[in-house]
C-alpha cells in the first residue's frame, strides 16, 4: 500500500481558470451550497463530480482545519481546501478514464486482498462498505495505471547515477569520529557555580603547566570516567552537544579545549584522535541512488502524463457562489 499513498501524494496544478475561480469568488462556493440539493459540481469529459462527492472528499480535512484554525483564517484554509479537494477528484477521474481506455482493471480477490493488508497495517476499513470497496478498487487501478504508463518506461542509466552521487555527495557523509577523553566540574549546589568553575580553571592552568591529562581527571572531575583518565570512548559527530561540539571541532589529536559550560557543569575536553567525515564510496551507495534517481524521473513523467491528460479533456467546473 506504500505506492497507494504515493499515488494520493502526487497533485499537479489544475487548469488556471479553476484556481483563480476559487480565490476570487467572495465565498467558499462548496461550502456555502452544502445545505442545497445534491448537484452537478464538475464535468471531466463523460463522467460528473457531484456535490456530495466534494463534501465526502473535503470532510476530513475540514474536520482537521477547524480544531486548529478559525475566523478569516479558517475561511481561508478551507478555500485552499476546497481546490485541493476538486483539484484530487478531477485528476483521479482523469487516470481512471485512461485506465479504462487502456483496459487496465483490477479483480474483486485483489481488493479483498488489499483491504487485508489495509487491516494488517492498523487501519480501520469497513470492508462491507459497497464505497470504501470501490474506493480500494479505484487506487488499486490507480497504481497499476501508473505502473504500466510511467514507471514501467523510466529507465535510469550509470550516467546519472554517478552524476546524482557527485552532486549529493554530503548526502552519503560519514560523520566526523572522535575519541575523547574529559573533566567534568559539576556545582555542588545550586549557587555552587562560581566555585565550580574556578576549580575548572585551576585544573585547566595545571594542563597548561604540563600536568598528564590522566591525573588531572582522577584529581578534579566528578564524571563517572575519572577513574579511568576521563576517557569517553569514541563518539560521533553530532552526539555531542552542540557548544562541547563547536569547541573540539578545529581541535587535532592531543589538543585540549577551553572551558566549555553546560547544563551539566563545567568541561575542559581533548580528543585523542579524530578521523575526519568520509564518503561512503560509489558502489556502496548505487542502487539507493537508484531508487531516489528513478522516484524523481517517474515523477517528472507523472506530471508531465498528467498535464497531456488534461489538456486533451474536457473539464467544466459548475458550481457558483450562493447569489
């Protein structure tokens, strides 16, 4: 079901005229004729949108904008809704129609299938509801459409994948490694703090003079390592608080830091050694770059299938604004 909400994800702009339609009117048009009869709200070539087709499809959403939002901003939102919503209906038409010309279909064992997996995965589905039944078989000829019509012509060739891996390759960084060792001076009370960092700087001054790091920490830290020379082992960039981080960052092996202070007291840190950020190499990383290279060119060509789609419909949207 992972491609069934890719599918949903996918929008592409609608016809202009619908969009500025929408913000120009004075009032949100589906919302203002929701207390009307049931009527015709849009026409995609042969088949009809209702109005309680856009009332179903908006629902949800408009449950959700209405917890967080109100006033002008919530009319608004539920505009912006309102051209989603009809904007999703009119392009899932659009697809489905193709499909059917294409003869792509999908049986009633591979919805109930589906609805299985649906289940399995947590969500709740009234699977004896004769909509939700056609909605499941609707996205599963969705995917299948897409399938044969776009992902089934993307082809990905060694070119672009070494070109994706030059232009992204912090996107397969190893972080920075260190090993550290430190002295912690923690405040032995609430207004122990002045105390505390004096002590830092006393132990700071006896490095300075040459005293082994090792000694220093067993004599002044109250870290949990003092005992063994205040060594922490090997961590990671981006595991370290960011202002211990900043202050061992231009640090070479054997270098000791400044007095940097936490919430956890005072630090005085060295690195033991450091082994710069690395790429992972090129054939390590191929076939992720395959999968991302392939999901943006299927994409580009869905939108671009899209876009064809529409312009060779027919889309009439009817409904107006309460007079």
């Amino acid at each position: 079901m992972r491609h069934m909400r890719w599918v949903q994800r996918i929008y592409s702009p609608l016809l202009s005229g619908l969009l500025a339609f929408l913000w120009l009117a004075p009032a949100s048009p589906i919302l203002a004729a929701m207390q009307l009869e049931d009527r015709i709200v849009a026409v995609v070539n042969s088949d009809l949108i209702m109005l309680s087709d856009v009332k179903r499809e908006l629902a949800p959403e408009q449950d959700r904008l209405r917890k967080y939002h109100q006033g002008d901003e919530l009319a608004q939102r539920l505009k912006m809704a309102e051209y989603m919503a009809l904007t999703k209906m009119i392009e899932r038409r659009l697809q489905l129609q193709e499909a059917k010309s294409k003869s792509v279909d999908v049986s009633d064992q591979e919805v109930k299938q589906a609805i299985q997996q649906m289940k399995q995965q947590g969500e709740k589905v009234d699977e004896a509801d004769p909509l939700t039944f056609q909605n499941v078989r609707d996205q599963l000829i969705l995917l299948r459409v897409v399938d044969r019509e776009i992902r089934h012509n993307v082809m990905v060739g060694e070119t672009e994948l070494k070109r994706y891996y030059q232009e992204h390759r912090d996107r397969f960084a190893l972080p920075e490694e260190y090993t550290l060792s430190q002295i912690l001076i923690q405040p032995r009370s609430a207004d122990g703090a002045a105390e505390a960092l004096e002590k830092a700087r006393i132990a700071l001054a006896d490095l300075k003079r040459g005293e082994k790091f090792e000694d220093v920490a067993l004599h002044y830290s109250d870290g949990l390592n003092a005992s063994r020379g205040g060594r922490l082992g090997l961590v990671r960039q981006g595991e370290l608080t960011p202002a211990i981080e900043r202050a061992i960052s231009p640090l070479v092996p054997g270098g000791i830091s400044d007095i940097v202070e936490t919430a956890e007291g005072f630090h005085i840190v060295r690195v033991d050694e450091k082994t710069p950020k690395q790429f992972r190499p090129f054939d390590e990383v191929k076939f992720e770059i395959q999968a991302l290279v392939f999901q943006q060119k299927s994409e580009d060509v869905f939108q671009s299938w899209l876009v064809n789609l529409k312009n060779k419909a027919y889309i009439e949207i009817k409904f107006s604004p309460n007079p």
